[in-house]
C-alpha cells in the first residue's frame, strides 16, 4: 500500500480507545487502501465523517454503513451484554446525525446504548416521560443545537454527569454551534463536561473511558 497513511494498530492497548480514521478530506483511493489493510490484518475499523459520495464509493467493501451517522464499520465487535450502558438523548431531531455517530462509535468501543431523540426543551413534557430511565444510568451523553439549553436542564434532574455535545445545528446567532458550545461551558448546573462542536466520537471515546474505569474498580 501507498505510505500515505501511518496507522496505529497499538493505540487501544496504550490509551483503551481504537483508532478510528477520519475521512473527510481523504481521497477515495486512500480510503481504500486504509480498509483494504484492516481486512489483511483481520483489524476491526471504525470510520467517521464520511461524505456522500465516499459512503456511495465504498459500497462494494465488505462495511457496515450508517448513512444518517456517516460512519462505517468492518468487523465491529458487539458489546458484551454486561457492557456499561450510556444513554444518548438529544434535543431535536436535526441533532440525529451526531448522536447516531456517538453511538455508532460508543457500540465500536464496547458500550451498549439507549439512544433517546426529541426531548429538547421547548416541550419539557417530552424530556419528563424519560426522566425515569434516564435517572437510572450512570453516564449521559446530551445533543444540542440551537441555544443548548438541554446540558443545564438535563444535569439539573439526574445525578449522571453529563457529557455535553453542542452541534452545528441552527441559525441566526446560534448558526455553526456556537451558542450551543457557550451554553455547554457556561451553564450554571454542575456536573456537565464538553466536547467540540459536532464531536461524537469524541463524547463516546470519553464515556468509554470513564464507564471502563468505573466498572473495573
């Protein structure tokens, strides 16, 4: 294979998270040759951000494609059923694409997920119908666009903390998520900790983490 890409197959060893490859920005061609020596090597693959014309590109592999996430997976292993659980809630439904990346991501590394979609805070009737099984779980990962108020709503009702992730979903002022990321950091409810702007993968790499340590003590 053409040295464009340098892997690094010891990572989950070293930091307890996979590799995962970002694709946008890569040439087809080289994302090809990327899954092409994960197949050799029988090495799962967790791929994210892809556009539509690479996941149309890839079809012929042997990956598991969720288009509304735009990631991929080869040999995904599933979570074992005794895996931690996160739960994954989001706001409004336009906030599905990065949720669905943060559990895509979250189930490559071994988590089991709830994913809850549309309890945004302009009918608080929807949030409170969960409110019961969403105080049961230990780890919370919360989506939001707009103005971002589910983080502090959210983290005052439960005793889970709760990995915020703003998204670039929105207009006007609240236009590219950056509302959303000034709301995550300065909402007055403890017990919220933030990512970047449309980062799932990033909120599921840091569940992961902190889920993985709690059950080993």
């Amino acid at each position: 294979m053409e040295r464009h890409t340098i892997f690094d197959w010891s990572r989950k060893a070293r930091t307890g998270i996979p590799e995962a490859v970002f694709a946008e920005g890569k040439a087809l061609s080289h994302l090809h040759d990327v899954i092409r020596e994960h197949i050799d090597r029988n090495a799962p693959l967790l791929i994210t951000r892809l556009t539509p014309a690479q996941i149309d590109g890839l079809r012929d592999l042997p990956l598991s494609v969720d288009d509304l996430g735009r990631t991929a997976t080869l040999d995904a292993p599933e979570p074992d059923h005794d895996a931690p659980v996160v739960a994954i809630v989001t706001a409004g439904t336009s906030d599905l694409s990065v949720a669905r990346e943060a559990e895509v991501a979250a189930n490559f590394m071994g988590l089991r997920t709830e994913l809850i979609a549309d309890v945004g805070v302009a009918g608080l009737w929807r949030l409170e119908a969960h409110l019961p099984a969403l105080t049961a779980h230990r780890l919370i990962i919360a989506v939001a666009g707009m103005e971002g108020a589910l983080f502090s709503v959210l983290a005052g009702l439960v005793t889970a903390p709760i990995i915020a992730v703003p998204t670039s979903v929105g207009y006007g002022v609240a236009k590219d998520g950056s509302v959303a990321l000034g709301s995550a950091l300065g909402g007055c409810a403890p017990g919220v900790v933030c990512v970047n702007i449309d980062n799932g993968f990033g909120a599921a790499a840091a569940a992961a983490k902190i889920l993985n340590i709690a059950q080993a003590l």
